[in-house]
C-alpha cells in the first residue's frame, strides 16, 4: 500500500449526476440491506488513489433493486438469519457486515482491491498528508503473504536493509499471513520512535530473520539532485507525491545554472504514488501529441493520454529502473521507452499495470476496486511482467546478501548462514576474513577487529551491535560507490552528448 497520494492539477473532473435514490427494504435485515444498498450504488465522485496512486474518474452506477427481488442475495440473507438466530453469543452486526464485505473483495483474487472499515480508511486519510510515521515500505498482499514492494529512500525500511520481494511473516511476533495489505498496515505504521520488529524471509527457501525497525517521520522530500562529473545530472525521485513535479523543476532549474550536459532520471526503488504526477513528468520528455500512456475499462476502448505542447527537457536522457520501480515509476518508463525512444538502463520492473478506484462510503468506509488496466503507448499490459530495460545491468551479488541480527553475537567456534552472510561482507567491504564456509574461525575474528579499529570501535574479534551496523553501512556505501547501474547510463548519456 503506497502512504502517499492526493488529488492534483490535470485529473479529469468526473461528471456531475444527482445522487442515488436509497432503496429500504422492509424487513429484518433492514440495516445491512441498507449498507449493501449504498456499496452497490455511489455518487460519482473523484478519490485520491490509497495503494498505487491511479487517480481515475469514478462512474455512477445506477442502483439495483435490492431486496427479494435480488435474488442473488437471498443465500447471503438466510446465512445472515441463521448466524443471528443460531449462534451461541452476541453478534457485532458491524463486524459481520464488514466481514461479508471483505469476504466479497477477496473473492475477486485481486490484491489491489480492498475494502477499509472506518478505522483503517481513517488512518489512510491520515497517511496522505505531507508527512507521516512509520518504516517507510511500499507493501502489498500476494497468495495470503505481504511483501514489500520497494522501501522508500532515507526510509528506516531502507537503512535496515529491507529489499524488494521481502516477505514479511508476522510483525511483533503476530502472523499477518492472510491479512490485506490494509490490516498489515495498522500494524507495522505506528509513532515515530517506537520500535516494531518484523519477521521477514528473503527468497523462498530462506530461513526468515528478525528486524527491529525504529520508526520515523518518513521522508517527503521526493526528489533528490547531485551534479556527476561530465556536467551529467543524476537526478532520483523516491516516489510520486503531491508535489514532486514541482521539485523536480527546481531540480532541473539547480542542475541547469550548473551546466548540465545530460541527465539521468532515476525512479529505482519508486513505488508509484499520484497518477497526475507522472503525467505531468513524463509529459517533460514526450514530444506534443505522442502517447503517454493508456487506460482501458472493461467493456470500453482504450483511452489514450497524449503529450501536451508544455515545457519540455531537450539534454540526452537515460532513465534507470529496477524490480522496485512500480506503477506510476512504470507509467513513465513506458513513456520514455516507446514514445521518447529515451534508454532504459537496469533492471526489469516491478510489473503493476492496473488502476485503482477507491470510493468512500457514508460511514467513512472505503471500497477500493481495481476498476481499468493501464496500457504503455504502443498498448502493452505489463501487469505481472513488468518492463525489460533497453541496457541490462543487474545489481552485484552482495546486494542481496541477508540482513544481520545486531542483537546477536557471532564469535569464534559459531557455525551459521549468519555467519556466510557476515564472511561474504566482510570480504566485499575489503576485510578479509579467510574462506567463506559459515564458520566463525581465526581469521573471521581478525577480519572483524580490523573493522572495530576502522570503526572506533573496541577490538574483540566478537560482531555484534555497532560493529554488525558498521558492517552493514559500510555494504551500503559499497554498492553506493559501485553502483554499475548508474555508471552504465551515465555512459549511455555521455556517448550522446558526445555525438
């Protein structure tokens, strides 16, 4: 679930109908009747997008008869009749109702569907603001499991070392298998300052790690600017917020009275975020007329968005990806590669290619349906396929390894996959702690005192605590400092400046 969404500039204002007549129906199920009624039948408004950030123009449907004469219903009825006559205790008839409603979205398999009691639409309306609090980790619900789709950059998420495709197993040592992404939600946000420990499995036959997260205010700053040798720009977006376009033309601006010669774009690790946004963006390198992208829903012909003749970015481009670039990151990818013929540098994307609607309900319920697919410009799906780069550079092998515990101790003698995992560190960071093989032996505990001096640390040859967050830092200023993905579309760019 993306945190971070809001109506912009540029969406299409739906249209203006009278709001549904309400049908009662006369009869002991009354109330749920009622609900059911108003879920079925909503006024045409235009919500902001809670998961991926599609904003989209919600139609209205005409109210069906409800009643006895919907007689689809009438087993849900006698079940509800029957639970309320039949079972041994009081019955929370919100609860249920709820449930039912829950129980209908989940039937469609879709996990980008969900449906939000009060409580958890609440704290997602919350969460849409210029701020908020927790570890910062686009999620999602997949077959009964969470995954994180992509930390969020200066994150707690991000700086523990979580990654794309971790599943999270259970979150202060309760099991959220089966939960919406919704419910893992409530559960892993929380005030900044407080901790919450995730169980968390990398791979498929990977034993799971614990990871204690601090939580924070998570960063709304959304674009990120540095000036690379060559006059070539390296400009990052985290996300797609409310405000990013803006930043990213002050970005442009800064990089521009410094001389820059080429830029490169990078939306690695971008979950997505406000539809209007990527628009507005890829609009910036889309010559006029030319396709941005494309919706269809069902039933319709595909709806195509065209460039519009705004400011446009005339400096060679490359745009770099990988597996945590999803949704509105692909809506722009797409754009770059098939209208722009702009270089996709990396690796292949996340592969989120649907669009969500969500609705509020009078009780301040949300109903969030998967209502159209988003199509590229030349009409290619990439939902659950994603997009293959133009120039392929896969991450270093080291850029997986799995995250060490630092309230654990490794010392001579220990025999672990914790172990392999710190060895194969210390030897990618420069220490070397002799042969790999898991076991913590002599040189082991010499290559980690060399790190405690490094550090400042006291020199016991034992890895624990700050000596384990050093490690794992100095890992990430490593892969910070190779980085072949940006290194390779730098190269790309500079061969056209150079032409």
């Amino acid at each position: 679930m993306n945190e971070n969404d809001s109506k912009e500039n540029g969406e299409v204002e739906p249209e203006k109908k009278p709001e549904p007549s309400r049908y009662i129906r006369i009869k002991p199920f009354s109330l749920i009747m009622l609900i059911f009624a108003l879920v079925l039948a909503t006024a045409a408004v235009t919500f902001f997008a809670l998961t991926v950030g599609d904003d989209k123009v919600v139609e209205v449907v005409k109210p069906q008869q409800v009643g006895s004469e919907r007689k689809e219903f009438k087993k849900l009825f006698d079940a509800y009749d029957q639970l309320k006559q039949s079972y041994f205790d009081e019955v929370d008839e919100q609860v249920i109702l709820d449930g039912a409603i829950n129980g209908m979205v989940d039937a469609l398999g879709d996990p980008y569907s969900d449906y939000l009691n009060e409580k958890e639409a609440k704290q997602l309306n919350e969460s849409i603001s210029s701020s908020f609090e927790g570890i910062g980790a686009e999620i999602q619900e997949s077959n009964g499991y969470i995954s994180i789709v992509s930390p969020i950059k200066n994150s707690p998420a991000e700086k523990v070392g979580l990654l794309p495709n971790d599943t999270i197993l259970s979150v202060d040592g309760k099991s959220i298998q089966g939960m919406s992404s919704s419910e893992a939600v409530l559960l892993i946000r929380g005030e900044k300052g407080s901790t919450v420990t995730l169980s968390v499995r990398r791979g498929t036959a990977a034993e799971p790690f614990e990871v204690k997260i601090v939580r924070d205010v998570i960063p709304v700053h959304t674009v990120y600017a540095e000036m690379l040798d060559d006059k070539i720009a390296h400009i990052n977006i985290t996300s797609f917020s409310e405000h990013t376009y803006e930043e990213l033309l002050e970005s442009l601006n800064e990089m521009t009275e410094k001389g820059m010669k080429g830029v490169l774009i990078d939306v690695r690790q971008n979950p997505g975020g406000v539809l209007s946004a990527a628009i507005d963006i890829s609009d910036l390198f889309v010559d006029e007329g030319k396709a941005l992208f494309q919706t269809q829903e069902k039933g319709r012909p595909a709806e195509i968005f065209p460039a519009s003749d705004g400011q446009k970015i005339n400096v060679p481009v490359a745009l770099i990806v990988d597996d945590g670039s999803a949704s509105a990151s692909e809506i722009l990818a797409g754009a770059l590669k098939e209208s722009a013929h702009i270089p996709i540098v990396g690796i292949k994307t996340f592969g989120k290619g649907t669009v969500q609607t969500p609705t509020q309900l009078q009780d301040g319920s949300n109903l969030k349906l998967t209502t159209a697919k988003w199509l590229t410009p030349d009409g290619n799906w990439i939902h659950k396929k994603g997009i293959e780069p133009d120039v392929k550079v896969p991450y270093p092998p080291y850029a997986s390894l799995p995250f060490l515990d630092a309230s654990e101790e490794m010392k001579e003698g220990m025999v672990s996959p914790a172990v392999q995992a710190a060895e194969e560190m210390l030897e990618v960071v420069g220490y070397h702690p002799g042969e790999t093989d898991g076991l913590y032996d002599a040189n082991t505990a010499q290559a980690v005192k060399s790190l405690q001096k490094d550090l400042s640390l006291e020199q016991t040859g034992i890895l624990t605590g700050d000596s384990t967050i050093g490690l794992m830092q100095k890992l990430r200023d490593k892969m910070k400092e190779d980085d072949p993905q940006l290194q390779k579309a730098k190269e790309v760019v500079l061969k056209k400046v150079k032409s």
